[in-house]
C-alpha cells in the first residue's frame, strides 16, 4: 500500500483541515489529478483524509503507477513549462496554479512522508534551467498532432515522456508512420541541468526503416532498440501491442 500527501498552506500557515480548500477547489484539483494518475486503468487511488500540517489531503493506492505517476506529475510540473506537458499533465498544473494563486504553495509528500520540493504559482510554467544534447532515438510514434491549432505540432515515442516538437513537413512524413514501422529520430533534447531529465525534444531529422512489409522491418530490430520499449521482450510482443 502507498501512502502519499498534498500538503497546501501560505507562509503564514494559515490553513488547516477546518479552513482549507473550498470543495469546489477541492474538487477540481482531485479531478484533474485522477487524470493523471489514470487510476481507472492503472489502479484505484482514495482521498483517505486531511491532516493538520496546513490543509493536506492523504491518499492511498495499492498500485505502484499510481504512485509513480503521482511523483512524476509534480516532477514534471515543477521542471516542465506547460506547453510542454501532455494534455491531462497541463490541465493539473493548470488547476494548481488558480488554487494556489499569489499566496499559497504545494508540497508534494511522497510514501516515506519526505516532502519532495514546494511549489508556488510563479514556479507553474516556468521551464527549469536547461542544456542541449543532440542525440539518436529509435521507436514507434504513439502520439501526433496537438489539440489545438494553435498549439505547436509535436509526437510522442511509445515510452516517451516528452514531447519532440516537429515542423508541417516532418508531419506529413512522419502521420504515414504513426503506430505502424520504427522510425529513426535525430533529436536535439533539451535537459534540466538539476536533475538531467529530458524536458522536451526538436526533431532534426528522420529515417524510416527501409522495408516491403511492417513484419520486415520488425524483424530488422536489434536487441539494443527492443530494450528501448517497456515491457517488450521480442517483436511478437511489438505486433501484441499495436493490435491491443
């Protein structure tokens, strides 16, 4: 079982289980989080309490990721800017940042009751200090296109958990791969400096596995790009995968 917090107060620690969140803010901010946890699918998540450490809601799961989708979330928030988070991650962050306004700030508390890092609503959005490294990445996309016009275009690796930002003509290319063959990226990623985790992605280039057939080019995959992919062990579990 996993036990872990939201701890939210002011500098002034004004808030307490009595004076806390109104439920509608209460309400808002688990909703978007259940979003993000996927707890549906990955495993039940309850709101156990509130203790007196400011106003701070407990919660329990018997999934690991639940658990590990709820440390990565604020790890992302607190590093990511919001452009650059997936469309449930965004709207989370989004939440927190009305709810804690001018004069609040989050602590997310994690199993063993470490308070991870706080947050305030000026570190929402705000991207951390980061370096480019230009690398090479194999994979199938998942994920492309954006919700909005306006947003910018980008895809998604299955596995990946940022965002490669990619221009109309790289687009046109890359939607005749999309859960289909693997595909050859070279990336300028851009990394936090603090903890070295990937923030986002421009595709330079691309190169797709010459092939006749999609069986072919599975077939053509090394070891080495195999391991790239969570819980896949050989090309049969590729081809189990896309058809799930």
């Amino acid at each position: 079982m996993y036990k872990f917090a939201l701890n939210i107060n002011d500098e002034k620690n004004h808030l307490s289980p009595e004076d806390g969140l109104d439920i509608g803010d209460l309400s808002e901010l688990t909703g978007t989080l259940k979003k993000v946890l996927q707890s549906k699918k990955n495993g039940k998540c309850t709101l156990s309490g509130v203790e007196n450490h400011g106003y701070t809601p407990n919660f329990f799961t018997k999934s690991e990721l639940v658990y590990t989708k709820f440390i990565e979330v604020h790890k992302d928030i607190q590093e990511k800017s919001v452009k650059d988070l997936n469309k449930d991650e965004a709207a989370y962050a989004t939440t927190l940042k009305k709810i804690l306004s001018t004069d609040k700030y989050l602590e997310p508390i994690d199993k063993d009751r470490r308070v991870l890092f706080r947050l305030t609503s000026k570190d929402i959005d705000t991207a951390a200090e980061n370096y480019s490294v230009l690398t090479n990445r194999s994979g199938i996309i998942s994920e492309i296109g954006s919700p909005k016009l306006e947003d910018a275009r980008h895809i998604y690796l299955h596995n990946s958990e940022y965002k490669i930002y990619i221009t109309a003509v790289q687009e046109q290319i890359l939607k005749e791969q999309y859960r289909k063959g693997v595909v050859e990226l070279k990336l300028k990623q851009r990394r936090s400096i603090k903890s070295g985790r990937v923030l986002n992605a421009i595709l330079i280039s691309i190169k797709v596995k010459p092939d006749s057939s999609f069986s072919e080019s599975l077939s053509q995959l090394t070891q080495e790009e195999l391991d790239v992919f969570e819980n896949i062990n050989t090309k049969d579990d590729i081809l189990t995968l896309l058809r799930s």
